[in-house]
C-alpha cells in the first residue's frame, strides 16, 4: 500500500509540474510575464470569460528574469481569466497584475532603442499589417510576438499617429484563436456597407489576414466600429482555404482594394508561387480569377499617374522582397508589360502601402519592415521610413521612386552646408559628427579618375559605387545619364540602421548599422580623386522624447 501511494504521489507531483494553472480577477490594466532567455519555451493557454480563449508558446522565467512583457489586458477589466501553463508553477506563479507594463520607466530610453523608427515597447515585430488612414489617424498593424524577441506566437499589434513620424503603441488588435496565429494582411473600410457590419453612418473598418496553423493557411476577416480599438472576428471564418487548390501551405497575405470601374472588391493573395486575384461583392464570398507567378509573400496592387499625369496611369504589382511589376489591371487580371525590376535592396522587407488616403492628399504612402536586430534590447525589428511612391518617366520607362514622406521633415535641423570640396576636406569637416548617434546627410559625389568610390561610416560601406560593373551597393545600377559621373545621395543614419536614397529614390538600400570597432575614421569618402559638390548634415529629433515618463 504505501509503495502505491508513493508512486500515486510522484505521479501527482510530475503532473503538476507538467501543468499549472491560475485564475485571477482582472482589475487592473496589464498583465507582466518574467522571460528568461534560456527558459525552454512551453505552451500557455489564456481562458478569459465569455470571450475567445488563445495560446502562446513562452519563456515563463522561473527564476530571475532577463526582461518582462506585458499583455495589455484591459479589455477583461471586471472579468476573470484562467491560465494553464505547461510548465513550473513556480514561474507561472510569478505573473501579477500592474497599472503600469513592469519596466515601463525604461521605455524608449534603451540604449539601442531607434530614435526616429517605429519600434514596439516590448517583444518582437515584423511585417506591417493592415496599413490604413481613417478619420485623423494613420493606423500601423503589425505582425508582433508581444511574448518574447524572437519570431512566434503572431498577433497583431497596434499603433496609431496623426503625422506617420510620432506613434501611439495601443492594445493588441488580433490574437491567435482556434484557427492559428495571426499571419499578415490588410485592411479597408466599408464605406458601403458591403459586409453588413456598419452601425448607423458610422462605416466599419474590417482587416483581413491570414490564420496560420501547422499545416493550414487560411484567409479570414473581422471588423471594428470603434476605430480599430476592439475586433470581432467574422464568425465564419475561413473566408478562403485554398490549399487543396494550389496543393500547398503557403497562402497568405491578402491585400483587399476596391476596383471602382467595375464596383468590386478585389483581394490580392500570395499563392504557393505568387500571387493570384480574388473577387468579391460582399467581401465575404471570394472567387478565383487569375494568377501571376514570380513573387513571394505579402502582394500589392495600386495605381499610379506617370510623372503626376492623371490621364497616364499604370499599375503596379509587388511582393516583399522588393521586385515589383508595371501593366494593366482589368479588375480580374494583372497583365505586366515586361518583367520585374528592382527598387530596394537590402534589410527592407513586406512593406505595405496604405488604404483610405483622401482624395485631396492622394498619395501612395509605403511602410516596410527593417530586418534589423536591435542588440540586447527587450525588443527587436523596425519599421523603416514612411515613404512615397511614385512613377516617373526614365530612360528605360516609367520606374518607382520611393522617397521619404514630407512628413519627415519636422525632424531635422540643417547644421552645416559646404559645396565643391575635396574628399579630405569632406572627411576633416564630418569629425565632429562621427560619434552622433543618429544624422542626415545629403551628398552629391562626381568621379572623375576613380573607377569605384564611396562613402563609410567607421569602416562600414554606406555608398559602394563601382563603375565598370555599374554596381551601386551590390545592386546593378545605370545612371540616367550613363556618361555621367555623378551621384547623389540622402542618408540616414539611426542607432541601429542606415537609409541610403540614391538619385531622388529611383533606388534605395537599407542597411543594417554595423561599425568596425577596430576603425577610429568615422565619416570617409574614398575613391580616386573625387569630388564632394554638395554635402549637407542634419541634426536629427527623437520621436521618443514627449512620451518619456
């Protein structure tokens, strides 16, 4: 007998440590989860009352933890939540409750912390998701693992701004229900009423995005008719499975546009080898129409007037890694007038352009997300610039130009301005700006016996232009006079990342900040007797500063 109570009694005890769980009261505004870096992860499942359970995978700390994150979590204010947890009851039991996200007197003052880039407070982000203007606000979605600093457990996070430089971190907007996690997607609002979801005339904003689980991708949508502050999933959902259709797990992404000439929806969606086309009238039944292969995750269609001619327009198709596609659009098919050309290179990856921008403004305005890590930071990923696109005629066609929004320029103070100098005296002149912490730099260089020039930043290649390759930054690169020997540049420089727009942004190349700590140089123009005709600095503002505790 007593040999079997203790087995019975080790049995216990290892199923506890298998799984724990509490239930609390929500009465306050955040919930604080300790992460220790190397915690195995194990699985924690959220059961709030009368609303829709999720579960993540986490680095519960059980003992000293290297950072915290936090859920916002007040939305249950007044209700309970259960939390099971497979794992030590004693890290789970190291979860409270605050008025405040613990840590949160450190915010946007990490040492690595970007300081004119959006980042999150905490936890890791990715793809801009759902990118849209409405009512004074733009609205940046994104792709946010609020648990850790690595890639897992998608939601969508949440910021809003009036002025696409200052952002205002909100509660997270999707989390992971019984379909999967919360891949990326768009956003529209309903103007309508084509969904059935407006309340008065007040139209609903909806987001569609895609639910990844192990082996299934599906296409899903949910609605809000309070600004994007609360979501309610379509309680039909999958909007489109299609992975018996192309055999394959990889669809996703769906981009929703409207087609005014033949009044439907239209969704953009990455299929197995590209992206295909999908109608609708009621934003809820999808059908098949096209497809065109060549392109890998998070897809965009718009139109734009040639050099500002509204009676000159094409259409443009892209997908993440920064080839896109110039021709016409039906509203069923996409055809492209040639291939695929480039205009970014580099750490920029599944940039989104926003929806509902008004007519009086009428700009097509980009976001992408910078594969850039942050360091030892509690955080990690960027958002790079918010630009705008454009088409302008050049000597091969008309070609995208992508260039910072003229939003951005409330950040910068011009400090110095110099014309027609020499390399060395370009370099004597930026040593007092060597160990700022961020800068904008506008440059113009000319060639004239140098073959390859360029510009570092403490040994580190900013501008690497070689002239019998026509390689710009290890990208093919033609001038638009190919006798010239000139090349302008706009830079910037961030804590952790560098913009380089070349020749008025018919090219752009986003780097990564990776000084080489045996280099004392800082700024150095190199190359055989080069030419600086312009150099301009700018100091550069923090968007952080007013909203530092």
């Amino acid at each position: 007998m007593k040999k079997i109570l203790f087995v019975i009694l080790l049995l216990s005890t290892y199923l506890n440590l298998l799984s724990a769980e509490i239930t609390m009261l929500i009465n306050k505004d955040y919930l604080n989860f300790p992460i220790s870096n190397t915690q195995e992860r194990e699985k924690m499942d959220f059961f709030p009352a009368e609303d829709q359970p999720w579960s993540v995978v986490i680095r519960l700390a059980k003992e000293k933890a290297d950072y915290w994150v936090f859920y916002n979590v007040s939305h249950l204010k007044g209700k309970k939540i259960t939390i099971k947890y497979d794992g030590d009851d004693s890290a789970l039991k190291q979860i409270y409750q605050s008025d405040e996200p613990k840590e949160s007197e450190s915010f946007y003052k990490e040492s690595n912390r970007p300081q004119f880039h959006f980042t999150t407070k905490r936890g890791w982000i990715n793809d801009p998701n759902g990118l849209i203007y409405y009512d004074g606000e733009y609205h940046l979605f994104y792709q946010h693992n609020p648990m850790e600093r690595e890639w897992e457990n998608m939601h969508w996070g949440h910021a809003v701004s009036k002025d696409l430089i200052h952002w205002d971190e909100l509660p997270t907007a999707l989390f992971p229900d019984s379909l999967g996690t919360m891949f990326s997607g768009s956003a529209i609002i309903d103007y309508n009423n084509s969904a059935g979801y407006n309340k008065g005339k007040k139209p609903a904003m909806l987001a569609f995005y895609t639910a990844a689980s192990s082996d299934r991708q599906v296409q899903c949508m949910a609605y809000s008719l309070d600004k994007g502050r609360t979501w309610t999933k379509y309680d039909k959902n999958p909007l489109i499975d299609s992975k018996e259709k192309w055999i394959s797990q990889d669809t996703r992404d769906p981009k929703v546009i409207w087609y005014e000439p033949s009044k439907h929806w239209v969704m953009v969606l990455n299929e197995r080898d590209g992206h295909s086309i999908y109608t609708s009238n009621n934003l809820k039944d999808w059908q098949y129409q096209s497809h065109v292969s060549g392109f890998w995750e998070c897809p965009e269609l718009f139109e734009l007037a040639v050099d500002g001619d509204q009676n000159n327009k094409k259409w443009v198709m892209y997908g993440a890694t920064g080839t896109y596609m110039i021709g016409s659009f039906d509203g069923k098919k996409f055809s492209p007038e040639a291939g695929k050309y480039f205009y970014n290179s580099g750490h920029l990856y599944a940039a989104q352009t926003f929806s509902n921008i008004p007519q009086n403004d009428g700009r097509r305005i980009q976001i992408g997300w910078g594969r850039i890590p942050q360091g030892d930071m509690p955080f990690n990923g960027m958002m790079m610039l918010p630009t705008e696109l454009t088409l302008r005629t050049t000597k091969d066609g008309p070609r995208l130009f992508s260039q910072p929004v003229e939003e951005t320029n409330i950040l910068f103070e011009k400090k110095d301005s110099w014309e027609n100098l020499s390399s060395s005296k370009a370099n004597e002149l930026l040593q007092k700006y060597k160990d700022k912490d961020r800068l904008r730099i506008r440059t113009k260089i000319k060639l004239s016996h140098a073959t390859d020039a360029g510009f570092n930043l403490f040994g580190q290649r900013m501008i690497s232009y070689d002239m019998n390759g026509n390689m710009l930054n290890n990208m093919f690169y033609s001038p638009q006079n190919p006798t010239s020997m000139e090349l302008s540049a706009d830079l910037f420089i961030d804590r952790t990342s560098i913009e380089v727009f070349f020749d008025e942004g018919i090219y752009t190349s986003y780097l990564g900040r990776n000084p080489d700590k045996n280099n004392s140089e800082g700024f150095h123009f190199w190359g055989n007797n080069i030419e600086v005709l312009k150099l301009e600095v700018y100091e550069v503002k923090s968007i952080w500063i007013d909203k530092i505790p």
